[in-house]
C-alpha cells in the first residue's frame, strides 16, 4: 500500500541538504517521491509500506546527519 508523511525534520541548511537527504530517500527501495524544504523544516515522502517503513526512512534521515522531530 502506497503511504504518504510529512516528517518534521531539522538541520536542513540550504537546497544542498535538500538535495542529498531526497537523494539518499530515493535510494531506497519502496520511495516513490521525495520533496524537501529546508525552509518549512519538512520532508513530504510518498513510499511503499511493502517495501520499505517509517523506520528505515528516519534511520535514513538521521544518519545522513539531519534529525526527524
Ligand atoms: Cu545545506
């Protein structure tokens, strides 16, 4: 099933970190879509609960050095 969040993400600086936070979510099997804003502070993912899960995507995100509220 295709599921959408939005996550509350801090640490994002400038479109850089954007780009490589949506670079490293598409990566992983099961994202479908990835929009970041470092100006709202949000990451809007589209991803298949079959494949992939919440945690795998907020592991993601912490480990590429920004943080999920
Ligand atoms: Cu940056």
């Amino acid at each position: 099933m295709i599921e959408s969040v939005v996550l509350t993400v801090t640490d994002m600086k400038c479109a850089g970190c954007e780009s490589n936070i949506t670079g490293k979510l598409e990566a992983l099997p099961g994202v479908i879509s990835v929009q970041a804003s470092s100006k709202n502070d949000e990451i809007s993912i589209e991803y298949d609960d079959g494949q992939t899960g919440l945690d795998t995507i907020k592991d993601t995100i912490n480990g590429a050095g920004f943080k999920v509220k």
